[in-house]
C-alpha cells in the first residue's frame, strides 16, 4: 500500500499579486500533475496591513476555514502549525523578512531575486545552516518539467559543448503612465529594476546552460561586462548583461520598454537560444517555458553530426490548472521531508552566484539602493520588525 503523502503547511507572507498566484497553486491537488508523495496545506497568511486584509487574501482564494489570518508577519512567523514561510515582498524587504522567519525557526522559500546582493545572502545560508532550516529562492522556472530536460539535454552533452547563449525576458510597458515613479518595478526604496526584476529570468538561463548543467569541477563564476539605461527613477529600464565563463559566452538581456515578444502572445519566437557545437535549443518564454526546439547542426558540405533530430516538444506545465508555481512547491515539501536544507535544482552557491553578477553590474552603473535597502543590519528600522 502506498504510504501517505508528506504535507508541508505554508505561511504566506504578504497578500500582493504573486502571493495569490503561489497560494492559488498550493490548493491545486498535487495529484493532478501526478504527484503523490507531497501534499500541501495552506496553514496561515499575514498581511503588514491588517488582520482582515489577509482573512480576505484567504477568503477570495476559498483557502481552508482552518487557515489563521494575521495583521503581521511576527505573528505569522510563530505560529507552531506553520513549517514554512513563502515570502512575496517587495526585493527590498526579502532580507529582513526572511531574516524573521529563520530567526523563528521556519523553513523559507523567498522570491527571487532571494536578497539584493550577495552579503545579504550569505547571512542568510549561514543562518540556515546553523538553525538545520530549509532555504530557497523561488525561482519557480527551473522546476518547470521542460526546465530540468533541458538541462538534462545538455549535461548529457546531446548539443555537445555548449558555446554561446541568448536569453531574453523584456516586457513592453508604457512605463510613465504604468508604473510612475513609485511602482515597484521603478522604486528604488523597494530595489526596483529590470535588472533583479526580469533579467534574473535571462541570468537563470544562462546559468542553467553555462553553469548547472555542469558538473561542480568545472562550474566557473563568469566574467561580466554590462550596459545599462537608466530610469529618472534611478532604476535600470534596459540592462545586457555580457558574461565569459571560461570562453563559453552568454548575453543575458533585459527591458521594460520593448518586448521579448511583442505581441504578448509568447509563440513563433523563442526567447532563448543555447547553442552547442552539435546543434541548438531554444526554448519560448523565460519566466514560464511552454516549449523548447531542438535544431541539430549541420551544413551541405559535412552533413548533420548530431544523432539528435530536429524536434518540438510541447509542455502542458498545469494539468490541472494554475500557473506552475506548484512545482517549486513541491521541491520544498521534498526537501523538508527528506531534511535537505537545500535543493539540488537550485544549491545556495549558484544564488549566490547570480547575485554576484547582478551586483558586479550594478557596481559598473552606479546603482545603489537607499535607505538601508542593501544593509545587513538586523533588524532594520523603519522595516516594521
Ligand atoms: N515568481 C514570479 O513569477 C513573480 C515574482 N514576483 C516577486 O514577488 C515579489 C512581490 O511582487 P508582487 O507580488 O508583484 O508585489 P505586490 O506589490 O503586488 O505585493 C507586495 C506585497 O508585499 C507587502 N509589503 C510589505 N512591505 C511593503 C512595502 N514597503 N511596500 C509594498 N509592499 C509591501 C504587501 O503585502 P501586505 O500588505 O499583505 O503586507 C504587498 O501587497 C517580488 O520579489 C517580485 O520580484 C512578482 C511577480 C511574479
Ligand atoms: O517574476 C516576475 O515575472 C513576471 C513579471 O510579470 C513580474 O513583474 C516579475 O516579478
């Protein structure tokens, strides 16, 4: 008989856009995507603003009755029926939030990108690693099914040795009239940016191809030069970012002006494209791949070298619905079962790295973060802790 499913029981911290859209696919059965070693269980969510903010937050996603609504993540972070902590503020709060919910002894998935530079981050593994608590940024892409045979693709060298990736994700904005000056996607006080917004998307390809898909001997942290267009915010609108891992190049890019696809539609143009010496993938949409096309290479004088064929292959990441974020989930419920502090998808190191390169560009362009946004002081004033 098979044994019952583990079950994880979440706290939400914050009730903004993406907080609906994660807890939405935590109370979509597991079974559905035939899963069924992991369940969840939306435990309890906390609002900075009010007790009833959050009970509506529950409500109008038809959460459990036996979910407790909070007027404040300190109240959240000690409930005992809670195990885990899915923090969605804004980038500047990830360090201080997540901070109070390992201090209080939670497990922690906190959005990307998980703090605004590396110092924040390595506080916070070292935090994790002392207390034996699990800790993640919710880079909910690379838990996609197509994300991880991708990276099978070419850790198992069908592309041969990869040499050069592109990868896009841009949205068309017009940004004045959408997001002024204090959207968090413009407001410096809340670490706002294409850069650590969007172009954390293009960075989590190049990393998969240049750097995952690797084994740990020969990962190396890339060589970075970057160009930037600045916002009268301060903020970056347009970042490119240029990385050299040991010959192996990637343009990493990103926009708020114009778009990876203009239409909006994400078909008949793939936003990434990895390119190895027996052929390409590509693959159509950043943040939430759908589909991915193998071209072997080849020319008509030397014929086609690869034993690949071209192929496309279409995903369906929500069999039951939902927007797929419910796979990330599901490696945290893994993880916390099996008393891993870190998933092997998405180790501490390569977070870390990935951080590093977008604080290496912000140093070429001038861009800091005020008001304590990039300190390690804890806890911060002014935050609400
Ligand atoms: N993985 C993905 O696909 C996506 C990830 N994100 C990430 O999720 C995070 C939140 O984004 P999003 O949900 O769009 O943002 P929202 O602005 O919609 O929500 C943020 C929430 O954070 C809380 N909050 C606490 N302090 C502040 C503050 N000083 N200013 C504003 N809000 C505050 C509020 O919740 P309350 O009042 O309840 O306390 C607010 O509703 C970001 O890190 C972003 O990068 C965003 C979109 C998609
Ligand atoms: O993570 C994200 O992906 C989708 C975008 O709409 C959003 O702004 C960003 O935070």
């Amino acid at each position: 008989m098979a044994s019952e499913p583990f079950t994880l029981r979440w706290g939400i911290l914050a009730t903004g856009g993406i907080a609906k859209t994660f807890t939405r696919d935590l109370l979509i059965p597991p079974s559905t995507r035939s899963v069924q070693d992991v369940h969840h269980e939306v435990a309890a969510a906390a609002s900075s603003s009010s007790a009833s903010r959050a009970q509506a937050f529950l409500n109008d996603l038809d959460a459990p009755s036996s979910a407790k609504a909070y007027g404040s993540y300190k109240e959240l972070v000690t409930d005992s029926n809670v195990d885990i902590i899915y923090i969605a503020t804004p980038h500047s709060h990830h360090y201080q939030h997540a901070r109070l919910a390992l201090d209080a002894g939670k497990h922690v998935l906190v959005e990307k990108p998980a703090t605004v530079n590396v110092s924040q981050f390595t506080i916070l593994q070292d935090l994790a690693k002392k207390r034996n608590l699990f800790f993640m940024e919710a880079v909910w892409t690379r838990f996609f099914p197509l994300s991880l045979e991708v990276v099978e693709l070419i850790s198992s060298g069908t592309l041969g040795e990869i040499k050069r990736v592109f990868a896009d994700f841009s949205f068309w904005n017009d940004v004045e009239n959408e997001f002024g000056t204090t959207h968090r996607m413009v407001n410096m006080d809340l670490a706002g940016g294409a850069l650590l917004d969007l172009g954390i998307y293009s960075l989590t390809w190049v990393f998969q191809a240049l750097y995952h898909a690797k084994k740990e001997k020969d990962r190396v942290s890339p060589k970075v030069v970057s160009t930037v267009s600045k916002y009268v915010t301060g903020a970056d609108e347009q970042t490119t970012v240029l990385c050299d891992f040991n010959g192996a190049h990637a343009v990493a890019t990103t926009s708020i002006r114009v778009a990876s696809t203009p239409n909006g539609e994400h078909v008949g143009q793939d936003d990434i494209r990895i390119q190895g010496t027996l052929g390409d993938v590509t693959v159509n949409y950043a943040p939430r791949p759908k589909s991915y096309t193998l071209t072997p290479a080849s020319s008509k004088s030397r014929g086609t070298p690869a034993e690949f064929k071209y192929e496309t292959k279409d995903f369906d990441d929500s069999p039951g619905g939902g927007h797929g974020m419910f796979w990330e989930a599901d490696e945290c419920a893994r993880c916390v079962r099996d008393g891993k502090l870190q998933s092997a998808v998405i180790e501490w190191k390569e977070s870390e790295e990935v951080l590093r390169v977008m604080d290496v560009v912000r140093k070429q362009w001038g861009i800091v973060y005020p008001g304590g946004v990039e300190s390690v002081e804890y806890p911060l004033e002014g935050f609400g802790l």
